[in-house]
C-alpha cells in the first residue's frame, strides 16, 4: 500500500500545490494563459506525439478496445444525463452539463502521466486512443444537445457541425495523435536533437498540466452546493470504472496492462474541460466549478483504491 500511495499522492500534490498557490498568491487569473498553452499545445502533444510514433501499429488499431471504451463513456454519460434530467425536471441544458461531468475524466492533464508512472510505457497507447474517441464523444455530444435545447449559439446545425468537427480535427491531441501513429506506420524516427526535445518536453507535461490543473480550479467558485454534485461525482469516480471493466470483459480479450489503463483513466476526476463547456453555454457554471473541485478531492481516495487493486492484483478481470 505504501508503493501506491507513494505513486498517487505526487500527482495530487501537484495539483493541492496548484490550488494552494491559486488561493494564497496574488497573481492575476491572467496569468495561466501563458502555462495553458505551453501545456496544451506544446507539452502534451509532445507527449501523445513521442509515445505514438515508438508504439507497433497493430496496437493502435485495436477497434474493439475503442468501442468498449467509448460505449463505457457515452453510458455513463446517458446515466448521469437521465437521472439530472429527472431532478432538473427536464431542463435539457443543465443535464447535459451534468451528464458530461458523470463521464468524461481528466484524461488529458492527469491521464498519461498517471498511466504510464503507474503501468509503464504500455500504457500510453491505450491512454491516446481513449482520449482521442472520448474527446470525440463530449465534443459532439455538447454543442448537438445545447442546440436541441434551443438556445444553442445561434448559429444553423450545419455550421455548427462544421465548427464542432474543426474544433476536434484541429486540437492539438489529436493532431498530435494522428502525426505519432502516422509516424508508427511509416517507422520514422525524428533527428537525435529533435527527439531530444520532445523527451525534454514530454517530461515536462504531467508536472505542468497538473499544477496548472490546480491553480485554475482555486481561481474558480466552490461554494455552489446541488444535488446533482454527488450524483455526477458517484458516477465518475465509482460506476464509470464498472462499466468500463464490464464492456472489456464482453469485447476482449484485451492485454492485462490497456485493461488496467481503461480502468485507471475511468475513475479519474471530471475534467476541467467539462467547466469550460459550462462557461461557454452560460449554464451551470458556478456548480460545475464546485463539482470540479470536490470531484478531485474526492479522487485521491477513489483512485488511490483502483491503484491498489491494480498493483496488488484485486482488479477483477473478469475472465
């Protein structure tokens, strides 16, 4: 128990440090445009890019890993979504907000640093792939219901499927994803000093992303308190992690190590980007900020317990 929590807790200091210096230092929320963007996209993609590129192709086109993760996502989304639907007595809009929390992990910033220190380096290709078809999934899924809810941005269902795919096809991750299995498929390898760089930065992600994680969160309110919050939360943390066990299990066999990482990334937090899609629609914003914030406490318990099944050999593989 010691090894794991020796492996989790680094990672949530990052982020309580983050919080902790967004709290009591008085520097302007201004200030972490310049780290966002160091982080998303130039560390992270350096990451997703490195790791990609030195993966055999045939383990980047496992369909049946994409389904049962992606299916895992979307049911938890469909939870989360029916049962905020029911308590917000229809108002389509807050449980979409809602749904997305129930589902969609932090996969981007807590993700592979997490994965590949706890599993190894094995674990980062199923770490890309589940991040490139989840953030496929929320990033349809939001700007489609916000329009059917009928107060989208304004703009006609065409164009905003245009800008919904030109957001995803132009994100830094998977652009980077799609250059590094490019780069598997070819088999090339970069310059020596090129390579070196992008280790250099590859380093440099988790740490960032993570701190970066926590200062934001601190910026942000936390005192809205709804029903909804332990609803999306118990759902994140605790049946995402089932489903997606349940739905390996049906479509397997997959190797010990990408189902261990499914697991892992499916009792991560809800994702930071889950406020900012509250933010952009205007709807359940100061709430979302509180579920953010209590979702990661809650965490370092919840995942804590998933290493340990994992490192000592509990985790049910269910044949």
């Amino acid at each position: 128990m010691i090894d794991v929590l020796n492996l989790a807790l680094p990672f949530f200091g990052l982020i309580f440090l983050g919080m902790a210096c967004g709290r009591f230092a008085r520097i302007p929320d201004a200030g972490l445009a310049w780290m966002d963007f160091f982080v998303i996209y130039v560390a992270l993609p350096a990451l997703f890019y490195r790791v990609l590129s030195q993966t055999p192709a045939a383990e980047l086109t496992q369909v049946s890993f994409i389904l049962a993760t992606t299916l895992a996502t979307f049911a938890a989304f469909v939870v989360t979504f029916g049962l905020a639907l029911a308590l917000e007595r229809g108002r389509l809009r807050v449980a979409t907000i809602v749904g997305l929390a129930g589902a969609y992990g932090n996969v981007g910033y807590m993700g592979p640093g997490l994965a590949v220190s706890a599993l190894g380096a094995g674990a980062a290709a199923p770490v890309a792939l589940i991040f490139c078809f989840d953030t496929l999934l929320v990033f349809s899924l939001a700007p489609f219901l916000m329009t059917l809810a009928g107060r989208g941005s304004g703009h006609s269902r065409l164009a905003t499927a245009g800008l919904v795919m030109r957001r995803i096809l132009l994100h830094p991750f998977i652009v980077a994803s799609a250059l590094g299995v490019a780069s598997a498929a070819v088999g090339f390898q970069p310059p020596v000093a090129l390579d070196r760089l992008l280790q250099f930065l590859q380093n440099a992600a988790a740490p960032c992303a993570l701190f970066a994680l926590g200062v934001t969160v601190a910026c942000r309110p936390v005192d809205a308190v709804t029903v909804e919050m332990p609803v999306a939360i118990a759902v994140k943390l605790l049946v995402h992690p089932v489903i997606v066990l349940v739905l390996l299990w049906l479509l397997g066999p997959f190797a010990e190590t990408w189902v261990h990482t499914a697991v892992l990334l499916a009792a991560l937090p809800t994702a930071l980007s889950v406020f900012v899609l509250a933010r952009q629609y205007d709807t359940f914003v100061a709430e979302t900020s509180s579920l953010v914030m209590y979702g990661i406490v809650a965490s370092v318990f919840t995942v804590t317990g998933v290493l340990w099944l994992i490192k000592s050999g509990r985790l049910p593989l269910l044949g």
